[in-house]
C-alpha cells in the first residue's frame, strides 16, 4: 500500500467521526485532508489557532491569496460566515474547550493515550506549536497517523521522544485499523479488512485488546 493510499483511507475514517455542528481543529499534513472527505450532510466549522473560524477548501491553483494561510503556512480559503481574531482570542477559544474534535498527526501514540508529535531528539523542528494547547483543550483528540516508519510500530507500549501531552489521547487511526484508547488499554475497534488481526498486532508494539465485536473499517 503506498504512502497516499493509506493517507486517504485514514482522512475518509476519521472524517466519518465528524458531526454535525462540531468544531474542529485540523493539524499540519495529513490531518488537513480530513475536511475533503467530510459529507456533505453535516455541516461543521474548522478553526485554525492562527486565528480563524470557518476554513473552507483549498483554493484553485492561482487564486491563492498570500496573507489567507492556515496554522500550517497552507493556502486555504474562508467560508461565509467565517471570522478572522487574533492569536489570544484563538487559544482562548482552544483553552477554554470550545474546540470539540481535534485531529493531529503523531511521531509516536502509546496504549496509556500519551502523545509525541513534535521533537526528535537531535534534528532541527520549528516548535510545538498549538499542540499542546489542543490536546488539553479540545474535547475529543483524535490521532491519524501511518501505522509504522520505516517498518517499525508507531503505536508503543510507552512512548520514548518527547511527549506533548499525557493521556490526551481518544481515538488512534492508521490504515490498520482503529484504536480507542480505555483504562484498560488500547481497543482495536475496527480492522482494515485488507489485514489480519495477527498482522496488526504485528505492527503494534502495544498489546491490542480485541473485542468480541471487531468490525470491518470503511476503507
């Protein structure tokens, strides 16, 4: 499976999550597909913490206007309705836990729903960013990331780089399948039909919990 294909299966599950009338915060790289998949039944806003509600799509190639970017330097555009403030008024809205779904990439997610997403140790990184302002203040953080890198499990026992947050994390998605985090460990909900429950586990430094009723992932 290329590095597309599982970007895009990821995006369309997580967007199913959505509902109607959240707000929602998309994080750099793959989380920003997630609103191209959103149906059209349901009617939510994103917010950037650069300081807007109400992104819509990504504008035609040429339209793009320099000073309208996301949190990630992305040309996007806004939609009716749709208000500019500044950065306080962002992550007051963030702090204040009025963001109910956030959507982050991740280095590496382990089965307490702890969260590295933005250091390795030893290489150049522009920052944190809102991350850690998100994990905390949204009401429901979601993780959607490629199971492995390079061939090794992204989702650990205990993660080992930096952490941006400690038991944020509700809901892990890759290409695999769906992970929700409990007190009791790390429920694999739903399997990506094109593997194996022994093949997931596999990629998983995490021991799975594997319920009686494991449903198929929409892929």
């Amino acid at each position: 499976m290329d590095k597309q294909t599982k970007r895009e299966i990821i995006a369309n599950r997580i967007a199913a999550e959505l509902n109607d009338g959240d707000i929602v915060n998309l994080g750099i790289g793959l989380p920003t597909m997630v609103g191209d998949y959103v149906s059209d039944d349901i009617d939510i806003t994103l917010q950037s913490e650069n300081g807007f509600l109400g992104l819509g799509p990504a504008p035609e190639e040429g339209d793009e206007d320099k000073d309208l970017v996301n949190a990630g330097a992305q040309p996007v555009t806004i939609k009716e309705g749709g208000a500019f403030f500044d950065s306080a008024d962002s992550f007051a809205i963030i702090r204040g836990g009025h963001v109910d779904i956030t959507v982050l990439g991740a280095l590496q997610a382990d089965e307490q729903g702890n969260l590295a997403n933005w250091m390795i140790p030893g290489k150049l990184v522009p920052g944190m960013g809102g991350a850690m302002d998100l994990v905390v203040g949204a009401q429901q953080v979601i993780i959607g990331t490629a199971h492995t890198i390079k061939g090794n499990p992204k989702i650990l026992k205990e993660c080992d780089l930096p952490l941006t947050a400690k038991k944020q994390v509700d809901l892990i998605v890759t290409e695999m399948g769906v992970m929700k985090v409990t007190e009791d460990g790390l429920v694999l909900r739903e399997i990506n039909p094109e593997f194996t429950v022994d093949e997931v586990q596999e990629a998983t430094e995490a021991e799975l919990i594997i319920p009686d009723d494991l449903e198929e992932m929409e892929v």
